[in-house]
C-alpha cells in the first residue's frame, strides 16, 4: 500500500515539477515541467526514479511496462491524467 503523506506539502525546489503532459494513443509520451522544458515519458520515468521528479513515483502497468504516476495524495486536481494537455 502507497504511503501517505501526513501534514502540509512541501515543495521541493531542486525538483521538476510536472506542470502538463502529452497524451497520444492513450497513454503518456511527454511531460512539460514548470520551466518549460518537455521530456519524452522514458526520460521522466528514469528522472522519477532517480528522485528528481516531485510528487512523481512509477508502476506497471498490465503489459509489464513502467509507467509514470503521481502520488494517490487525496487530491485528484494534481493526478497526471487531470493536469493540462499539451
């Protein structure tokens, strides 16, 4: 079960930060982070799992591949799927 996170959110600085992502056959293939830069969804899979990506964390989905996620923090504004489109 994921781990919740218990009091205010607190906003790492040193950390991207995804702001909008490109869907294309229903699935993720690039993210743009809060300073514009774009990065195809393995470079984002590979930056999150070297902890560079803020509220960001990877899965797998049914085909054994990763996936990139946010974090099930009760809030469904910031979940990758309602972020803006770009």
């Amino acid at each position: 079960m994921p781990r919740r996170r218990s009091g205010p959110h607190t906003i790492d600085p040193n950390k991207a930060m995804i702001k909008e992502v490109h869907y294309e056959d229903g699935s993720i293939q690039a993210v743009k982070f809060q300073n514009g830069q774009v990065v195809d969804v393995q470079t984002a899979i590979e930056m999150t799992e070297a902890d560079l990506i803020e509220d960001a964390n990877t899965g797998v989905n049914r085909e054994g591949e990763k996936t990139l996620r946010s974090y099930p923090d009760g809030d469904p504004s910031n979940n990758l799927s309602n972020l803006p489109r770009f």
